[in-house]
C-alpha cells in the first residue's frame, strides 16, 4: 500500500499543474486534486501513526486444515504486532489476542483476530457475537470503505466490563475484529478515528499477502528492518 505513495503524490502534483494551466474553472479537477491530495495525507499519516503488520501464526484443527487466513492488518504504534502465546479456541472459532504496550484510553488495550474453528458459518458469528457480548449491539454500516470490496459488519457498543467495543465481522470470510479500549467518552471519537485507521489496512488472503510483501519491499528501500 504504501510503496504506492510516490505514484498518488506525482498524479497530485499532475492534476494540480493541470489546474493551473488551464483554471480553476473546472469543478472536477479541482475535485480529482483535492481527493487525490487527501488520500496522500491519509497515507502518511497512517505511515506515522500505525506500527508493523500483525504476525498471524498458522493455526491447524486435528485433521490438518488450516483455520488462520493470511491477514494484513497494522494497530497503533503502541500496540504490539506479536499476539499473545496462549491461543482461545471455543464457541466455533479461535481467538488471537494482542495487547499494549503503551498510550492512553484513546489506544486499544487490546484487539482479537477471530477465526472460524468450524465450516458453519452461523456457528462463527453466533460465537464472535456471544464471546464480544455483542448479541444486543445494533448492526451498523461502516463509516469508512474497506478494501477489496469485502463485506463487513460493524458494531459499536459497552460490554460488561465496561469496556468499549468496536467489533468487524466479515462474515462471509469468516473473520473478525474487535478493538477493545477503556471506557473513556472523552476519548471517544479518537478511539473510533483509532480503530478506522486500522480497518483502512486491512488485507487478507492473497491480498494480505500482496500488501506484506510490499511492507516488506518498502521497508527494505528505506533501510528498516521487517521484523518488529
């Protein structure tokens, strides 16, 4: 994702050169600019504030099959990319979980990647719902566009230990998310801002893979290192 910054920053610059050859006159260059100019900031500013992709370890069931998808996924800096050792398998699904390191209510204190331990889908989303206490939260669309077209459902709500939750369910992948933050109402439109700079990266299956390699490739041209 982010080895394609250069090229947005050339097509802004384009598109404003155009604007200052011939006017401004036209409404839709000026629109194209100033979309293409906001994505750029986006990126930069996600390049700033989100840390490494999550290390998703390949889990397998007794006979064999793979339950991890390849995911593409990057949390605040402040959190950690490593999930926890211990593995939750239960309700249809396994759980891996990934803490903070540091940061305020404003960072989640900790964020679970849920996959189906089953092949029924409705046993997945039955068990994501009862485990993240969202079986009475209200469906709501997503404030913000995922990638690849993958369908998400989205929930908002306070679970039992007062905590907030921001959970995503892409069911049809049989995957979800949930961001977990103290709750703090002063905090609150960080802590979603938060959470949507995280979900704009998200990947997963062969476009997880293609979005790593080109973390990784970046990475490489600027003399970091790929291993948090």
């Amino acid at each position: 994702m982010f080895s394609n910054i250069l090229v947005y920053k050339k097509s802004a610059l384009f598109v404003c050169f155009t604007l200052m050859l011939f006017g401004c006159g036209t409404f839709e260059y000026e629109e194209k600019a100033n979309e293409t100019l906001k994505l750029v900031a986006e990126l930069d500013e996600a390049n700033r504030l989100l840390g490494f992709p999550l290390q998703v370890p390949e889990q397998k069931d007794g006979n064999g099959t793979v339950l991890t998808k390849d995911t593409y996924l990057r949390l605040p800096n402040e959190n950690y990319s490593i999930p926890y050792k211990d593995i939750e398998k239960r309700n249809g699904m396994l759980v891996l979980k990934y803490g903070k390191q540091k940061g305020g209510a404003d960072i989640p204190r900790e964020v679970f990647l849920a996959f189906a331990n089953e092949t029924d889908g409705g046993i997945f989303l039955e068990g994501v719902l009862e485990r993240f206490e969202a079986k009475n939260a209200k469906k709501k669309e997503p404030s913000f566009k995922i990638k690849d077209e993958v369908k998400i459902e989205s929930y908002d709500f306070t679970n039992s230990s007062s905590e907030s939750v921001q959970l995503f369910v892409a069911f049809e992948e049989k995957l979800a998310v949930a961001f977990v933050y103290d709750l703090d109402k002063s905090k609150s439109i960080k802590q979603e801002k938060n959470s949507e700079r995280s979900m704009k990266t998200f990947r997963i299956n062969a476009n997880a893979l293609d979005a790593k390699a080109k973390w990784n490739l970046k990475q490489l041209s600027e003399g970091g290192s790929t291993i948090p």
